[in-house]
C-alpha cells in the first residue's frame, strides 16, 4: 500500500527504467528531484484519524490531486495514471508493478479536506516550496481578476427547474425512508410515479407546454402535500434535515404563495431577485450571474498572481464566490487579508476598475501599505449629458455644508449607511430654492417639485483618494504603471484550458474552491518547472494581418 512507501527511496528499478524512458525528464520527475515531498502526510494529520485502519498517504494523494489538476485528469483517469505511467510512479516512489489504487480515494481525501477546512493547504504548500527557492518576494508587485466558472447542472427553465426540486427530494425520500414514502403516497403511486419517475426535461411526457399555468400549480400542490406529510407530527424528526427536503422547502418558499385561493406560482415582483434564488436542486449554492452582459449559473473566482519581470509569475491567491457577488470590490479585503496571512502582500496590487473604490484605496494604503493601481469607474452618467456632477458642488467638511451652483446652501448634513452598509453622509438642500432654481433640469432629475437636491457624499479621505485617481489615471505616466495588469489574461485562460477550470467539477461552494485551489497550485507548479528549465512561455497568437499592419504602423 502507498502509506508504507511515502518517504521511502524510489525503487532502483523505477528508477533505471524512467531515467532511460524520460531523459529529459517530465513534470513528475522534476516535482520527486527537485522539490523532494512538499506535500508531507503532517499536513493532513487532522482530517484523518489517529487509529483504525492505516489510509492510503495523504502526501501521495495530494499530489497525485494536483498532477490530475496539471493533465486535466478525471479521477478514474488519474488513478490509471497511477498505474500505468512510469513517472507518476517514480513521484511516489512505488515499484513498476504497484498496482495504484481505486479512484474513489480521490474523492474521499477531498471530501476529507473540505470537511476539515483544508482546502488550502495544498496551494499553500507549494507557496511555501516556491519561497524556499527564493521565487516569491513580499512587497513585490501583483494583479487580480475575475472570471466566471460554471456550476456543473443543467440550466433549467422554471417548469423543469420546479419539477426536478420535487424529483430530487422524491429520489432522497426514496432511498432515506422507503416505507414511510409508499405510505404516503399509497393509492397514488401510477400519478406520482409518471410525473415524476424519470428525470424532468422539455421532452418529458407530462409537461405540456400549453399548459404551463396548470402544471406549476400541480407541481405547487404535490410538493406542498409532500412538505406537509413531512412536517407532521408523525414523521420521523430527522427527514427535514435531508439536504434534498430542505432544498424542496427553500424552492417553494422562493417559487409559490398559498392562501385561501390556492397555490399560485409567484410571478414579477414576487419572486426574489435572480441573484438569490436557489438555481438548480443539485446544486444549491451555484446562483445565476451577470457580468457585462452574460449570464451564467455557477461562481465567480478572483486570481492573483506575481507580475515581476525578473521571477517567474505564480499564483498567490484564489478567492471563490457566488455568481450573484457581483460586486469584485467586495473580494479585495479577504484577498489581502489572506496574502498578508502568508506573508506575501504586495506593494503594488494591479487592478481593473471593478475592484477600485473610494473604501479600497483607503484601507489598502493606510491599514496593510498597498498601492491599488486601478482606473476609478467614470463618476456618473450625468456628466455625459450635461448635468451637475458631485464634483460641481462646493464641499466644505469642516462646516459640514455644501454649496450647490445655484449658489444655495445645503439645509442638513447627516451621516447614514448606503444600501450596502457603507458610511456615507447624505446632504440636502431646501425644495423651495430648488423649485425656484433655473438650473433645476441641470442638477435633479426628480418629477416632484416638492423635492429638492441630495447629495450622497463618501468620508473625505475616501472622496479625496477617488478625486485623486481620476485625475492621474489619464496621464501617460499612469498608464505604463498599470499596462502589466493585461497579463493576467493569460494566466486565466491557462487555468480554464489546461486545468478545465471554467466548469467546477463539483458541487457546492466549498468543494468548488478546493477545486481551484488545486488547479492553482498545479499552474504554479508547471510555471516553476518551466522556469527552471528556461522554457519560455508561448507568445501570443496573432494573425497574419496584425502582423502586416503592425510592421506597416
């Protein structure tokens, strides 16, 4: 078994036989010689137990975890990997004729990590293997983004989403507590076995598509009938704690009103916002997103990485979110609170406007000494079509007054929280001068003429920071500070061709951040091998006619 050869001499003959096969070497031949066992079994001592039976090595199964990440490798693929490929074997340290394990370990040992609160460790491991060999520097210079990663479910409409919530907690039901469902449902198990015997889709031969009013009112009343048997006194106490029963309760509080007249679908302003509604019963965390006009269901992760021309650029941090965070200035806090964890927070963070704000610029550089390099979002649409802007305004914080340019003095001053929770101050001006104002269509846009003007101010270190990036960001100096920002794209688009990283490959948010923690550090790892070896990475594709114009230009 591996757990009695982790740490051991790579047997001679594994030895012989891959350096003849592999002169050059390969990834996990590099990985066994030049970084020894980064992933020690001490590591994990905490997600497995003291005694019982001896496990397979939790060092040999991270790391096989991450070559599966590197050649984009399904489990039953990596545990062939293992026994079919010499230099995997080399990396563990296991005879030719070892014959591996069963693909299933693989995802015991992550369910394992997750269930410990180990995502992390693995990534972290390699953090620390790159700055032993001196490749990492605090206070360097790094950038972050943002992509989309799908959640693995089918993207349902509402008539097949409603359906297979139903089917799901059936199957549980079915599989939990089979006789107290047949008893349930005795006498009507012909209606609830065609409705909902197989999985629910457009072809399914019960759900008309003329009748879409009449089949989510049925879905509706057999789901309500089923919360209703579930949630009696009689029923067993432990059924609502199935996952599956209470996804059921969750939809249908999100999807149906019940009152005297029956059940109803909610519909318009009676559901909750997209963001926030449950968006597949096989994954009950994955939300639907938009960013930039594209949608999707699933999650939003952040990547940061070294940006220095002198070392090779690693990933430092993976931040995982749900799509509906919409909001990447929302991530940037926990991303430096974790590199400074590490010891690894930057002097200058690149960034796209989606992180830079008012709040951000301040508490980078006066609590943890960063410099967010970003372009501030453009103050308002008003400017474009000629109305007053913030900056109009004459703002005196000392007497807590504004002048409008009218020329009218504000009449309160008060601090208050936005929607989001941020400190804000909100000023107000007086609706008789306002009404009377000829500049009135200029400064509000508010039909009652009883209103006048508000101001929503940020605090004045924050106002002047964002006044402050606005102005020095269109000069040329600005601009060549920030160009190195774009070369996160690649890093992006290797985690989501090589490692699959644009579809999770799991369930759940937890699950799905241990997922990209492994794909990061299986990037890094490529990178460092690559840099020891001095292959340069591949430069960027370009046409044919980019390179006529750009010799003609």
């Amino acid at each position: 078994m591996l757990e009695k050869r982790r740490g051991r001499q790579v047997p001679e003959l594994t030895a012989r036989v891959v350096a003849a096969a592999f002169p050059k070497g390969t990834l996990a031949v590099w990985l066994r010689d030049a970084l020894g066992e980064v992933f020690s079994d001490e590591l994990f001592a905490e997600a497995f137990p003291a005694d019982g039976r001896p496990a397979i090595s939790p060092g040999a199964l991270a790391a096989v975890s991450v070559l599966q990440y590197a050649d984009n490798l399904s489990d039953r693929q990596a545990a062939e990997a293992v026994r079919a490929r010499m230099d995997w074997k080399y990396l563990l340290g296991l005879e030719l004729t070892d014959p591996g394990f069963d693909h299933s370990v693989l995802s015991d040992f992550r369910a394992r990590l997750a269930e410990h609160g180990l995502e992390e460790k693995i990534f972290e491991a390699v953090l620390e293997a790159a700055a032993a060999r001196g490749l990492l520097r605090p206070r360097g210079r790094q950038r972050t983004d943002s992509t989309k990663v799908l959640a693995d479910v089918r993207l349902l409409n509402r008539m097949e989403f409603v359906g297979e919530v139903l089917r799901t907690a059936l199957e549980a039901l079915a599989a939990a507590h089979p006789s107290w469902l047949e008893e349930v449902l005795a006498g009507q198990e012909e209606r609830w076995l065609r409705r909902y015997g197989e999985r629910i889709d457009s072809w399914h031969g019960d759900l008309p598509g003329a009748d879409r009013e009449q089949w989510l009112r049925q879905v509706g009343e057999d789901g309500f009938f089923l919360l209703e048997k579930i949630e009696d006194a009689k029923a067993p106490a432990w059924l609502p704690l199935i996952p599956a029963l209470a996804a059921l309760r969750r939809c249908w509080d999100e999807q149906y009103l019940r009152d005297e007249h029956g059940v109803q679908a909610r519909e318009g302003a009676q559901l909750p916002p997209g963001a926030q509604r449950m968006a597949s019963p096989h994954d009950p965390q994955a939300r639907y997103g938009v960013k930039r006009g594209q949608g999707w269901v699933g999650y939003t992760l952040h990547v940061t990485e070294t940006c220095e021309a002198d070392a090779p650029r690693l990933i430092t941090d993976v931040a995982t979110g749900t799509a509906a965070d919409g909001d990447d200035s929302a991530a940037l806090p926990g991303i430096h609170q974790r590199l400074e964890r590490r010891g690894l927070l930057p002097a200058e963070h690149l960034l796209d406007s989606g992180y830079v704000t008012a709040a951000n610029l301040v508490e980078a550089a006066g609590t943890r000494g960063v410099v967010l390099i970003g372009p501030a979002r453009p103050i308002t649409a008003a400017a474009a079509d000629g109305r007053f802007t913030h900056e109009d305004f004459r703002i005196d914080d000392q007497a807590r007054t504004a002048v409008c340019p009218g020329g009218q003095t504000s009449i309160s001053w008060v601090p208050a929280h936005s929607a989001r929770g941020v400190p804000v101050i909100q000023v107000r001006f007086a609706a008789a001068g306002c009404r009377a104002c000829p500049l009135r269509q200029r400064c509000t846009t508010a039909d009652n003429p009883q209103w006048g003007r508000t101001l929503t101010l940020r605090h004045p270190r924050q106002r002047a920071a964002l006044q402050q990036r606005r102005h020095e960001q269109d000069t040329p100096a600005w601009r060549h500070r920030y160009r190195p920002r774009a070369g996160i794209e690649a890093t992006i688009h290797q985690l989501t061709s090589r490692t699959g990283l644009r579809r999770s490959r799991y369930h759940g948010l937890q699950r799905t951040h241990l997922g990209h923690c492994l794909a990061a550090a299986a990037v890094n790892l490529i990178r460092i091998h690559a840099w020891e070896h001095g292959i340069q990475p591949d430069p960027t594709r370009r046409t044919h006619l980019s390179r006529l114009l750009g010799r003609c230009a």
